[in-house]
C-alpha cells in the first residue's frame, strides 16, 4: 500500500461529464495528485477528510502518552485509536 498522504485533501467535479455524476475527484491540495476518484456521495466528506483525522488521532496518541497515568484515557479507547491509525496506514 502507498504511504499515507498527510498533506489536506480537496475535492474536486471539474472534468467529471453530467453522467458520471456525483463522480468527485479527492486530490492533495500540495501536489495536485489524485488520490482517489469517489462515486458514493455520503463518502466524499470522510474520504477528504482522511489525512487530517488520522494526524488527529496521532495526536491523541502522542498527547496520551504524555499524560500523568490518573488523566490517561482509557485503554480500551486507546486500542481503537491504535487500530484506526493501523488500518489507515495499511498495516
């Protein structure tokens, strides 16, 4: 699986003919690339947002590990967290 894009995601229907239609493009804002092409309308938003909630779940993990242990959240949270941030690094 190719590395995951941390860059913003942004979508695009310039290009996609009327019969294709709710066809949208997801680029990166950075390169300009396409990243995937989406037909599912009620997909678009999550697919776009996928870089910037996998950097927050990151952080949750980050700011987690920082914490004195009576503020920590709870680990079976934190195995969700872990598992979500696996699956979207293709791990």
């Amino acid at each position: 699986m190719a590395k995951q894009t941390v860059a913003q995601w942004a979508t695009s229907e310039d290009a996609v003919p009327e019969a294709f239609k709710p066809q949208v493009t997801v680029y990166d804002e950075a390169s300009g690339k396409r990243v995937a092409t989406v037909f599912q309308a009620e997909a678009i938003p999550l697919i776009a947002a996928a870089p910037e909630m996998l950097a927050a779940l990151e952080g949750v993990i980050h700011h987690n590990d920082a914490l004195k242990e009576k503020y920590k959240l709870s680990p079976s949270l934190i195995r969700q967290v872990e598992a979500a941030i696996s699956k979207a690094k293709g791990n």
